[in-house]
C-alpha cells in the first residue's frame, strides 16, 4: 500500500481496487477489506470514510428513489386524466 503512489503501474492497478473498495464499503458494506498488514491510519481512515460515505451514498439512493416515483406518479396521473378526457369525449358526442 506504501509507495504504490510512486510506481504509475501499480498505482492503475491500486487505483481500479481502491475505487471498487471505496463504492463497496459505502453501499454493501465492503466486499472485500484491507490487508491484515496495513498500518493503523489505514484502518482509521476507511472507519472515517465509512462514518461519513453510507450516509451520503444512503441519502443519494433515497434522493434518486424518490425521483424515480415521482416521475412514475406523474405518468400515472397523466394517463388517467388522458382516460378520463377520452371517456369524457365518448360521453360528449
């Protein structure tokens, strides 16, 4: 984990991990963990990471789920209205 920010090669491979470790440990808690070697920071941060990051990835999943409804109660609304106007044509003629 050390030094890996020196080294450009191991860096893309330590970049791809820590970005799936980063969107894992906020939104399943963790699909896999740190090393049982890394230092005590390490694990001190991801515990700080985490503290914050699932709220935020929780609130974000609630605000995108809420919008996901409300377009789907529009549509339905607008499809009934647009039933109700046809029926009332029907009725009309």
């Amino acid at each position: 984990m050390h030094g890996s920010w020196r080294d450009p090669e191991k860096a893309k491979v330590q970049a791809s991990r820590g970005l799936c470790f980063s969107v894992s440990s906020s939104s399943t808690g963790g699909l896999f963990g740190l090393p049982p070697d890394a230092d005590d920071f390490a694990f001190f941060f991801v515990g700080l990471y985490c503290l914050t990051g699932i709220p935020v990835m929780g609130l974000a999943f609630v605000s995108m789920a809420g919008l996901i409804i409300e377009e789907i109660k529009r549509r339905d609304v607008e499809k009934k209205r647009n039933l109700f106007n046809e029926i009332g044509d029907v009725i009309n003629e």
